[in-house]
C-alpha cells in the first residue's frame, strides 16, 4: 500500500507477479476432498487458503488487492475480478479457519481437513513448527490480518454496484459448485461465507479483531509491542521482545489512523463503534511504539530486547525500515545508508543472507534466500532507489530456482516497450509488457489479431 502512495507499482512487476501466482501458487492447487501436502500444495480452491498459517495468507491477500487495484489496463477484467474475489475468500477462510474468540485473536495454525500432515515428505523437508497446529496468538499475525482488512474493506466500499453485483455473483458461484459435490461439514463452514457475501461480514470481522489489538499486544511499561499474548503458561524464557512486532504494528496503527475511510464516522453508523477515540489511542502508540523501535533496537543494532540474539534478519530489517519511512522519520535515510554498507556488494546482491552473526553471515544452509532478497527489493523501491542491475540479478536468481521462467525474465528487464495481448489456458488474457535489447535470442509469439504476427527478438545471455 506505501508503495503505491510512494511511486507506481510498475507494469512489468505487476505481470511478474500475476505469472508466479497463476504458474507457482494457483496451480499447485487441490480440488474437493483431495488433501494437498503442506510443502507442495500452495492453494485450496475451494476455501481461497493457502496453507493453514496466517503469514503467507494475509500477504497473498493484500497482493491480490494490489493486482485488483492497480491491474487496470495491464491485466485482462477477468484477472483482475478474480483476484478481487480470491481476496475476500482467503480474508474470509482465514478468519473462519483461525480466529478464537475467546482471546479476540488469531491462533497461529490450525489442522484443516485441507492438507495432509502426514505427507511423510515433510518430515525430511522442514521442522513441525512450519506445518503443525499452534495455538498460541502471535502479535505479527494479528496485525499482519489487520492490515489485509484495512485495505480490503476501504475497497470494498468503493466499488461501483455492478462490480459489486459481479463480485457477489461470482462468490455465489463459487458456493454453489462446490457446496453441491462435497460432502464436507467442515468446508460447508468456509462455503457459507461465500454463499450471500456482503461488505459488512468484512466490517464485523475488521472491528472484532481492531478494538482489542492493543490491549492484547501493546506493552505499556516498555512501550513495545509483545511477541504474544501473555499467559500464565508461557514459559519466563519466552518473554523477549522482537523489533519486527513492534514496526508491523506501527505499519496497521499507521494505515488505520491516518485513513479517509475509517476517519468517517458514517462507515460505522450501524455499528457501535467508537473510531474516533480509538484512533487518538492509536496516534498516540504509534508515536510512543516508532521512540521505542529505535531506542530498543536499531540504535544497537539488534532486533530482540530482553534476549541476547546478535544475529540480524534482513525481512525484519526491511519491516521496520519501512516502518519508519512511511512516517518520514529523518532517521530512515541513515539507517537506510547503513544497511546499504553493511550489505550492499557484489557477492551480496544475490545471496543476501537470512541474518548475520556480527560481521560474518550466518553459517548453515546456505546464503541465498528468496524471501531476503524479495524483502530488500521491496526497500529499494520503498525508498525509491534507483535499481541498478538488482532487479535483472533477483530475476535472474529466481529463474534460477524455478520461481519464474528464463524467458519471462529476459522479457522483463530489457529497455524498449511494446505491448501484446497474449491467450492463455483457460481462456485468460492479459498484456505483457515486452522490451527490445541486442542480445541474441529467438522466441516466438503468436497474438490474436485478424492475421497471424510472427515476432522474433534475438538475445545471447
């Protein structure tokens, strides 16, 4: 959402992203009573999940709001439509399938009827922390979902009544192909909020889950934001604090507080809801919170209090570098500067590690992660850097592991632009945005005009 108010989100990124959701994400998908493994299956149709975590869910969601939003004129009407419906699937499911209301929080994962926990692949591939059921309520989950809501019900309600009627009929749709073939109580409770969909379900979920963030979360002696819920059964050990809670809050605190949306009391008229005093409350933390982010944590350069952990996590880093630099924070520019000195070379560009121990990379499996380099892309554009020769080495890097294909790479980073209308399977259609270079490399298209258009590019990598 910052980089949209910051600069453009960029058409060739937009149809990057399109193809790894379609090619890597969607596809991996599942039908009806089929159970997917945890590790290979990255979608549930029928519920619009994604795994049974509330991380990658929330983010899925706020990307496809993204493509919605920002997919005019580059991806077809019918791509986007369906990416504004896999939103409110998934902001549905993932409230259904893990919001407890006894606490007024999200538990962290729950076991579904969705994926099969005893794939006996995933015990080879990854600790039970990443796949099995965890009850406790996570400070970065809840305002990682509270974020989702706070994007998606503002344009919700700022959508025309056709593409509303669209929207409805097309959940309507959704419920009546797959409530008719499945046998499933357990997905009948997903189904049914798809069944008569209206803004308001979103609105009542967005409120049960606002009014009691910060006093779940918000640790006023230290005036930080805590890892967990407290509890009585949570070990003395496990009470430290991470930099990343508190700059992920500061992030929903800032898109609630300062929105047009949510500053109109006439968007809560049926509700009893009292956003005005709340949202004081909010400035008021936030401010306290953004002191207490750099006094704790980035002024001695460590990202947990009350534990000693030397290393540093560049996605954490990132998180709060950004943080700061939506509420223009001179500091911002020189921690930017920093982190660009400490990481910024040549044998680093690409295999940016997940944290650091000092001034040595952390030892173990390896130094290159897509979720690092992914989040510190997301720095240089935040801070609207000019990219250099990163954006052909990630894309490059992600070719590399699968995650993108060579071709749409070489594509996707050269300098002339040209539009074309391509077909895809299953009927979709959407432009790419195709660029010319000197290199030698041959590659065909055929569009669909009246005649038949043979176009060769030739490139040499």
């Amino acid at each position: 959402g910052e980089m949209e108010k910051r600069g453009k989100v960029e058409e060739e990124d937009l149809v990057l992203a399109h193809e790894i959701i379609k090619k890597k994400i969607i596809a991996t998908g599942k039908g009806n009573g089929e159970k997917g493994s945890p590790i290979t299956c990255f979608y549930h149709e029928a519920s619009g999940l994604h795994n049974e975590g509330n991380w990658n869910n929330a983010l899925l969601g706020i990307s496809y709001i993204s493509l919605f939003k920002n997919g005019s004129g580059v991806l077809s009407e019918q791509d986007r439509m369906f990416y504004l419906s896999a939103a409110v699937k998934v902001t549905l499911s993932l409230y259904t399938l893990n919001f407890d209301p006894s606490v007024s929080s999200f538990r962290q994962r729950s076991t579904s009827e969705f994926w099969d926990q005893d794939d006996p692949k995933i015990k080879e591939s990854c600790t039970p922390a990443y796949y099995s059921s965890n009850s406790s309520h996570s400070c970065l989950s809840h305002a990682i979902i509270l974020i989702l809501h706070s994007q998606l019900l503002p344009l919700l309600q700022s959508l025309d009544s056709s593409t509303l009627s669209s929207l409805q009929s097309s959940l309507h749709l959704h419920f009546q192909s797959h409530h008719s073939s499945s046998n499933s109580s357990f997905l009948s409770l997903f189904l049914s909020n798809f069944q008569s969909f209206q803004v308001s379900q979103i609105l009542t979920q967005l409120i049960s889950i606002l009014t009691p963030f910060l006093s779940l979360f918000w640790d006023s002696s230290l005036h930080i934001f805590k890892r967990k819920v407290s509890s009585p059964l949570l070990p003395s050990s496990s009470l430290y604090y991470r930099s990343i809670d508190t700059a992920l809050s500061i992030l929903a605190l800032h898109q609630i507080s300062s929105s047009k949306f949510f500053k109109n009391p006439q968007n809560f008229s049926n509700k009893n809801f009292d956003f005005e005093n709340l949202a004081l409350e909010f400035e008021r933390v936030k401010i306290e919170a953004r002191s207490c982010l750099l006094s704790y944590y980035w002024n001695n350069k460590v990202q947990y209090y009350n534990k000693i952990e030397p290393r540093r996590w560049v996605w954490q880093e990132v998180w709060s570098l950004i943080a700061l630099e939506i509420q223009q924070d001179p500091t911002a520019e020189e921690r930017w500067k920093e982190m660009k000195k400490e990481w910024e070379n040549k044998e680093r560009w690409i295999g940016l590690a997940r944290g650091w121990k000092g001034e040595k990379e952390e030892e173990g499996k390896g130094s290159m992660y897509v979720n690092s380099n992914g989040m510190w892309y997301i720095a240089v554009k935040v801070r609207k850097e000019v990219e250099g020769e990163f954006r052909k080495v990630f894309l490059e890097y992600l070719a590399k592991q699968g995650v993108v294909e060579t071709q749409g790479v070489e594509n996707n980073h050269h300098g002339h632009k040209h539009g074309h209308n391509h077909e895809h399977k299953g009927g979709e259609s959407h432009v790419h945005k195709h660029e010319h270079h000197e290199h030698k490399h041959e590659h065909k298209h055929e569009h669909k005009h009246e005649h038949k258009h043979e176009h060769k590019h030739e490139h040499k990598h």
